[in-house]
C-alpha cells in the first residue's frame, strides 16, 4: 500500500483530539444503534454503549501507537503498526464492554441476543474501523504536508525579504560614496582654482551632510525630507555656480508624507547637474514637481535644460541604474522611472511610484 504516514512528535496533535472522538462517538451511535435492528438484539442503549467503549479503545489505540513507541525499525511503517493496533483494538474493545456490562448487570451473559450482539459488533468493527483509520491517517498526513508547505513558504518568504533588506542596504552604500565623492570633488575644483566661494561652498556641504548622511542609510524616508536635501544639494551647486544654474521645486504638499527609499529624488536631480548643466558652458535650469494623482500614486518629475545625453555618451551614468534597482526592490513593478531627451537639449526623468505613507 502506497499511503506512508510518519511518527508526528508528542505535542504535534493530542492523544484523544477533540475531532477524533467526535468521529468515533458519531460511528459508534451510528452502529450501536443499527445493532438494535433484529428482534433478538439488547435494549438499543446496551449496543449503544457497547459500540462507544469500543470506538474509544480503537481511538485510544490508535493515538497511542502514533506517539509510541517513538523508534520503529526501517523494515515497520508506523501505519501499518496503527492499523494492526485498530484490528487488535476491536475485540478487546468488545470485550472490555462486555466486562463492564456484566459487572453492572450479573444478569447480562443471559440476555437474549447478548453474544451475538457482540459477535456483530466485532465483525463490524473489523469491516470498518481499519478503513476509517487508513482514511484519518491519509487525512492526517494530507494537513501536515500543508502545515509543512505553510511553514516552508513563510520561511523562503522571510528569507526573500532578508536577502532583498540586505541587496538594498549594499545598493544603499554605494549610493554614499558616489555622491559623497561627486559633492568632494566640486569643493576641490574650486579650492584648487582659489575661488572665494570655497569657504561658503564648504559650510554648505558640511551643514548639509550633517543633515543628509544620517538618512543614507535609512530604509526609507518621506519625500518632503528628500525634497530638503534637494534643495540644499541645488543651493550648494548653484553656489558653486552662481551663474550657471537656475533652479525651482514645484510640489504639492500632500507628497511630503509619501514614502520613497532614501537619495531617490536626489540621484534624479544630481545626474541633471552632473551630466546636463555643469558640462554646458551656458548652464542650464533645473525643476522639479512632485504630484499626487487621483490614483493614489505619486508622480515625480525632473527636467534640466543642460546638453542632454550627448554629455554622457548617450547615458546618465551608474547613479540611475542602481536607482532603478532600489526602485525595484522597494516597489517591484510598482514603480516605474523612464528618462527621455527634450528638445531642443536636456533631458526629463519621471518617476512614478505608489503614494505609500510612512509609519510614525
């Protein structure tokens, strides 16, 4: 027989569940009742009764040769130990209940009907009880392989989310030092020109790191902060270009709740000053909307007038693409950001994302 049922630990299911004896008094009244049925039978509560001390003795029966003994040797399933236990469990139920019966009433080996009432309950019990455990044993193994698969895709999914926390927190540390060394490196350009903006451009990058590293590695962050980093990265860079480059934040303030993995909006705006105004000899202009649709998503947008792709050799550097991988961990397909080229030059990044609001 194909039907293979292991040993399940003490504790895993109790020895009289509350579905099995349900199951087996159900039966036993059933049989006890329908033994009634010939003239010659006992009194209908007799058979009943009968019928219930051997329906628990095979429950009994069964229960324990489930949890004991807890080693069987390779060549025993432990099925087909239950099985023999029911089979054995049958007569000895039906004697059992003839003991009692008899030390309750002395008169009851003289009944009419009495032995072959208990000759029908054993020959039914044999016909029937095996089957009836067979089908709890493959329904017993049929809820803990679900059980099993419940657990198994709980883990992998706990698992899942691990490994992505730990992806996004290694794209997340990458996105720090190219900004950081981006922002550096135009601090250096103007102390090694000996400009007078230098002092001013450093303190404005110190206030600002102060108040943007701390937010690095944050697994998320609202877009009204990232949108004060915006700000205080464009001031720094206009600073550093005062006649280049020309900026404004167009935003609606319900999006200053809306949750956005950290440096988002921020690689948008840099890769615009990065690879469109600072190389354009002329600068350029920068704006940024940010807009709650009706929806409920979120829509970002961050248009340069600068030279365009042509500036970056048909690309915007490795800052949006490791943007779109964190916008894929964050959001999974629920986020989308596309970049296109505008005319007569510059280029117009939108970003559309799910107007989730952050937890307190």
């Amino acid at each position: 027989m194909a039907v293979t049922v292991d040993a399940v630990r003490p504790g895993v299911t109790l020895l009289f569940g509350w579905r099995r004896v349900l199951l087996a008094l159900g039966v036993s009244v059933v049989f006890g009742a329908l033994n009634t049925l010939p003239a010659t039978a006992s009194p209908i509560h007799v058979t009943i009764a009968h019928a219930v001390v051997v329906g628990l003795t095979v429950v009994l029966a069964f229960g324990l040769l489930e949890h004991y003994p807890a080693r069987l040797p390779t060549w025993l399933p432990r099925w087909i130990l239950q099985l023999v236990g029911v089979v054995v469990a049958v007569p000895a139920g039906v004697l059992l209940a003839h003991l009692v019966h008899m030390a309750i009433d002395e008169h009851a080996a003289h009944e009419p009907g009495q032995m072959s009432g208990l000759i029908t309950l054993i020959v039914e019990g044999l016909l029937f009880a095996p089957w009836i455990a067979l089908g709890a044993m493959v329904r017993q193994r049929d809820v803990l392989a679900r059980d099993q698969a419940l657990a198994f895709a709980l883990e992998r999914s706990q698992l899942e989310r691990n490994a992505l926390e730990t992806r996004l927190q290694l794209l997340q540390a990458q996105v720090e030092p190219h900004f950081l060394f981006n922002t550096l490196a135009n601090v250096q350009e103007l102390v090694d020109a000996r400009s007078p903006q230098a002092a001013n451009v450093l303190a404005s990058l110190i206030a600002y790191l102060r108040a943007a590293v701390p937010r690095i590695h944050e697994p998320a962050t609202t877009l009204g902060q990232e949108l004060e980093l915006v700000r205080a990265y464009l001031e720094l860079m206009r600073m550093r270009m005062p006649d280049r480059l020309e900026f404004a934040l167009h935003v609606d303030p319900e999006v200053n709740a809306v949750e956005c993995p950290p440096m988002t909006v921020l690689t948008l705006v840099e890769n615009a000053v990065r690879h469109g105004i600072d190389p354009s000899e002329e600068g350029g202009r920068v704006d940024v909307e940010a807009r709650l649709s009706s929806d409920d998503r979120c829509s970002i947008r961050v248009t340069d007038t600068g030279l365009g792709f042509a500036a970056a050799g048909g690309g915007l550097g490795t800052g949006l693409s490791t943007l779109r991988e964190r916008l894929q961990l964050a959001f999974g397909g629920a986020a989308q950001l596309e970049v296109g080229e505008m005319a007569p030059h510059g280029v117009c990044a939108r970003l559309d994302i799910p107007a989730r609001r952050k937890s307190p």
